[in-house]
DNA sequence: GTTTAGCACTCGAGGGGTAAGAGTGCTAAA
DNA sequence: TTTAGCACTCTTACCCCTCGAGTGCTAAAC
C-alpha cells in the first residue's frame, strides 16, 4: 500500500485537527476540511489504509482517528511549513532579552521563561559547558587571613567561586606572584584539557604547599566537570496541566515528579547527537517515563564553541512547527547574548 | 458555651484523624478512639457544641465533621505535642549536609530538597540577604583590556559578580592602588548602610571615572536591595498533588501556577515578622490564592546577623507539628553550615 | 477500478433512578 | 448529663437506557 497525495493530506488534516483540539478525528470533519471535494465514505477508505500502515490509531471502535507518533514522525520530517514566527512573537522574545543582564543564571533563567511562555509547554535549559575554553588568566585575591580566592579568566568570561587555604603569612605581594606563575603556566591552555607538563610545572613551583596546589587544580578542573541535573532551570511546569492529556491527576503527578527530579531530563540534555535540533516523539524515546510525550531540543553554541541545550516538553501533540522555529530563534539570540558577557 | 476537657479531647481526635486520612469524622469513630468511655450520642452533642463555636464544619448534613482553620489555629496554638522528630530523620536530614558544599546556591537546593522530602509537601527557601554585614575589603581584578572584576569581602563571606570597565591602559598596579584606596574608604561601613561621607570621598579620589564609579557602588548596593522572587528555590511541587485536596486538575493548576511564579511567595517570604517560626493557616492568610493551603515558614539566621525564610506549603491539615520541627531543625542546621562559608 | 450513498452496527457519554451506607439530630428515658 | 433508639438526609455507586458520533460493509454509480 502506497501513500498517495490525496491520503498524505488526509494525515496532515488529521494531525493538524487533533494538535488543535485533542479529540479524534472523524471523517466527516476531514471531508468538510476539504471541501467536499471527496465523500466522507472515500476518506473512511483512506483512513482505514491509514490505521494499516500505522499512522493512525482508534481509541475505539466509533470514535474518529487519533495520529499515531508514527505519523507525527513523518509530519515532523516532511510536512512542516516553511512559515515565520509572527513579528509580535520575535518581538516577545527579544523584549525578554532587551535589560542588561549580568549573569549566567539570569540568562537561563529568562531562556526557559520566554520558551515556556511562548509555546505554552514545559521548558528546560542545560547551561553551556566550558571544557574547550582557553584560560587566559590565573588570580589570586586574599580575602581573610589564610583564605585566597582563586579566579580564572577565560575565552568566554571568569569564575570565581572557590577560596583555598594559603600559609597564614602570605600578603598580597606574595599573591600576586603566584598568580603570575599560575598565568604564565595555564594561560593559553583549555579548561579541559591542560597538560600534565603544566600541572607539574606547578607543583614543582608550589612544592610545600600541597593543599592549596590541588584547591587551584579542583577550580579549574569544577568548570569542565560534566554539569550535574541541579544545573538544569525549568519553566512552565503548571502548563502541562492545561492539556487534556494530563487531566489524569495520576499522570500529571508521574509527569511532575520525574520532571522535578531532573534525572531523566539530565540524561537527554546531555545525550550529545550534534543536531541542531532533536525531536524526540512519544514511544520514540529510550525512556519509560517519557513515553508519553514528546520532546524537542536544540544545542546553541557560545563562540561556536561550547555548548548548552535548550529543550520543550509537551504532549505528542505539540505545535511541533512552532516549538522548533521558537528553540531555533532562541538558540541564535543565546548565542548572541552570551557572546561577550562577562560572568560571576 | 465554654471549651470542656472532653470538648477539647474529642476535637483534638477529629483533627489527628483528619490530618490522616483527609476524611471527615464521625461521632462513631471517635467514641472508638475514646475507648468508648463516653457513647457516639455524647459525642455527637459536643461535636454539634463545637460545630457552632466555629471549630467545626460540615461538608453535608450526612457527613462528618471536618476542622475549621480556626481549629487549626487552636491545635497549633495549644495542642502541639512536645515530641522529638525521630533519630532516622535526623540522621536524613543530616545527612543531606554531609559533603562539603561551597556555593549558596547549593545549600539552599539541598535545604528544600531535605525539606520536601521529609515533610512531603511543598518546600521553599529564601536565601539570606545581607544588608548589615560589614565589608572587609575591596579588590578589582583586571580581567582584560579595560575590565576589572569587583570583589567584595566581607563578614559573612565575598562576592564578585560583577565587571566594571576602566581605563584601558589601567595596568594591575594601578588596580591594586584603587583597591586600597576603595578598601580604606569601604572598611567597616555594613552594606546596607555606607556613609554618604564614604561615597563622596570615594567620588574625589576617583572623579573622571564616573562610569567605574558608578558600577562599583552598584555593584556594593546589589546584595543589599531587596531579593527577587527569582532567588526563591523550590522543591516538591509534585507532592502536592498526592493530597485528595488537589485532585481536581483545575485546583491543582492553580496552585502549581502561584507556586511557579512565586510573585505569591515572594511576598510571603519577604514579609518579616521576626518570628522564630510563623503559621499562617488557610483563609488567615491575607493572599487570596493560598487561602486553601497553610504555610509554615521559619527565619534562619547566619552569624546571628542577616538572614532567609526557610518555608512549607501544604494542605491546611497538615502535619504541622512534625513540619515546626523540621524548620526549626534545619534553620539551626543552616546556620550552622552557612557560619563559615566563603562563597562564589 | 474508484468513488459514493445507504445502512446496520458499535461504543462511549450522559441522564435518571435506585439502593446502600454513613452520619446526623431529635426525643425520651436512664 | 448521658445514652439508646429511630427517623431523616445526603452522597456514592451502580445500573440501565438513550443518544449521537463514527465506523465498516455492501451495492450501486461513475
């Protein structure tokens, strides 16, 4: 059995019906979308064809059809327009990103609000990931007897988030050297990737002062360390519950709850396949408790470099058309806007 | 009509069972639970007695009683056990803080995921806000051709999150001449409330570099306004949705959309009544929008200075003595832990 | 061969009726 | 003041029925 034109419009009405209204779909309806050009009786046919090959399915014997994720595959794959987001949309999104913002958190923060707001779904962002960026510059600043705080300049911005312990009687005189050797030795090296020649040249200079060696060490190495499921910032929780879908409260709780946890949005965010975007559909997804739903994400690059993901949960059902062209705008403006921040 | 022992007994059972099982009471189950000294029939009269003091109320004529939240109030008031929370859930809770952890941030998350947790409701944490710790030092940093990190030390720790611009041909000599310069003037002065004096003689020292300036007072004002709702961290959302109370779709919609706002909270927990620990029980609370919950929320303190709100939101038949122990044992836990903490 | 009209059939949603059960309030006696 | 007894109320659950939407099949029309 082929998939003719006529019954590729049929699913295409039919997916278009049910993403709006969440009911089957019958044949009259479609017959009526277009314009009675076929019989009811005609498309009844077609759609029976249809439920054979798998692209749609019948929750019972007299109610209309339903699409399957089979056929939101091929829709997602071959039938998504070319349209635009409507000026007021891209107007929406840059507003969110027009007041200076300082810190990363903020930025992702305003990310997964803008997403969730706009697309009327769960929203998720996974903060960008610096193991390929260059050190530019090693600080040592006292702040207390004793206590030092390391701060690492980089490519793409600095930290500073970690104090080490340093002899009693080091003043700022004596800070200020090692932070010239540390600069002179890690600078121009990766965050990932600095060499073990390096690391020796420095524990050779640092000899005697062992803990304060590895406190330095632990801050560079704390930026390329994988980033955990608490870095993950979520939004539009409570949308889900619009979505007849989730009227279950049992499955809404399922779905809060594994949510919330962040595991099993972790193991799909850091799911690396290069694609600028991924849709995941339904029973397509290697995850129990995402079956049920559908998943979008898209990588956006700082630099072209690093790289964190953005991402939105709905029902199979999503506006997939809309969520993609929202991630993919977005992505761009992060790009944008991480461009040349400095950071905290 | 005057609150009898027996009165008082019988409406303490009422609110224990209901607390249990979200079912309203029987005059049969409570004469049970009494050991059957006094018959269903006395217990009816008192209930009836009770039900017209305004501490009880009828779902239908045919249905038991079920506490008011004024009956809350005089459970929570007077009737509160002394009992301790038991050793496994100290040692939960203790060891949720077990590892070292550097940045507030984090402490805040495992507060409320210790929170939730063991209380199984809704949790929420207000970090700490910092208006009258006292500055150490200040130090700028050169982070690149023309930008300078300002670092803030202080009693209760130090921050930099901000890059300010200066000259470009500032060199780290000159920075460091600033730094004294800024740390002389600073020194001793408490965030909240810098001398004008210091402000004027810092704008002398630094006249023509306005823009700098500006950004580093900015930057000294940022950790004393007020924090945003966006500080707020949350966890357990998904627990509420396990009481019968929410298992109407459209009521447990609402609540998670106050909840993931915060706006509600915010006000909340901003809402300083410098009370160890504060019960607000259903329409008691002046925010429409909780008046079907409680909120139980606890001041900690850090260095017996500044201070958060650690917070549950739950049903109004909550568990309240056991959450008044968790907060009160973990805002301790948090002063504890935040004592010593340098942060990033 | 494809399309269509016609029709019988299926199934779920929704409405009304009823029986069961829980709990009450009242009365009169202890 | 307490209690037994009883009539009354109201909800819940269940069943039954009807209605309507939608289907699949058949036979006729194109």
């Amino acid at each position: 059995m082929e998939l003719s034109e006529r019954k590729l419009r049929i699913l295409h009405s039919i997916i278009d019906n049910y993403i709006n209204t969440a009911m089957p779909v019958g044949s009259k309806a479609i017959a009526a979308e277009l314009n009675m050009v076929f019989s009811s009786a005609t498309i009844r046919n077609d759609m029976n064809d249809l439920e054979q090959m798998g692209f749609l399915e019948q929750p019972h014997t007299s109610a209309g059809r339903v699409p399957s994720d089979r056929a939101y595959r091929l829709y997602v794959d071959n039938m998504l327009g070319e349209g635009e987001l409507s000026p007021d949309e891209i107007a929406f999104m840059d507003r969110y990103f027009k007041r200076r913002i300082g810190q990363t958190e903020q930025v992702m923060q305003n990310a997964v609000n803008v997403i969730s707001s706009i697309t009327k779904y769960t929203a998720m962002v996974m903060p960008p990931q610096y193991s390929d960026v260059m050190i530019r510059n090693v600080q040592l600043v006292s702040v207390g007897i004793g206590k030092a705080l390391v701060i690492l300049v980089t490519d793409v911005g600095h930290w500073s988030d970690n104090v080490i312990s340093v002899p009693d009687d080091a003043d700022s005189e004596y800070l200020f050297r090692l932070s010239n050797m540390l600069t002179r030795i890690f600078g121009g090296q990766t965050l990932g990737h600095f060499s073990d020649m390096a690391v020796d040249a420095v524990r050779k200079e640092m000899s005697g002062q062992r803990e304060a060696f590895n406190a330095i060490l632990d801050t560079i190495r704390k930026h390329t360390s994988p980033r955990g499921r608490d870095d993950i910032v979520l939004s539009g929780l409570s949308n889900m519950l619009e979505y007849p879908e989730y009227r279950d409260i049992n499955k809404a709780r399922g779905f809060l709850q594994t949510i919330e946890t962040k595991d099993v949005l972790y193991e799909m965010l850091s799911h690396n396949d290069n694609m600028e975007i991924s849709v995941v559909i339904g029973s397509e997804n290697p995850i129990d408790a995402m079956r049920d739903c559908s998943v979008v994400t898209a990588s956006y690059r700082v630099n072209g470099v690093e790289q964190g993901k953005i991402g939105v949960i709905g029902p199979t059902r999503m506006n997939y058309a809309k969520v993609i062209k929202v991630l993919d705008y977005l992505g761009k403006s992060l790009n944008e806007i991480m461009k040349d921040k400095d950071d905290g």
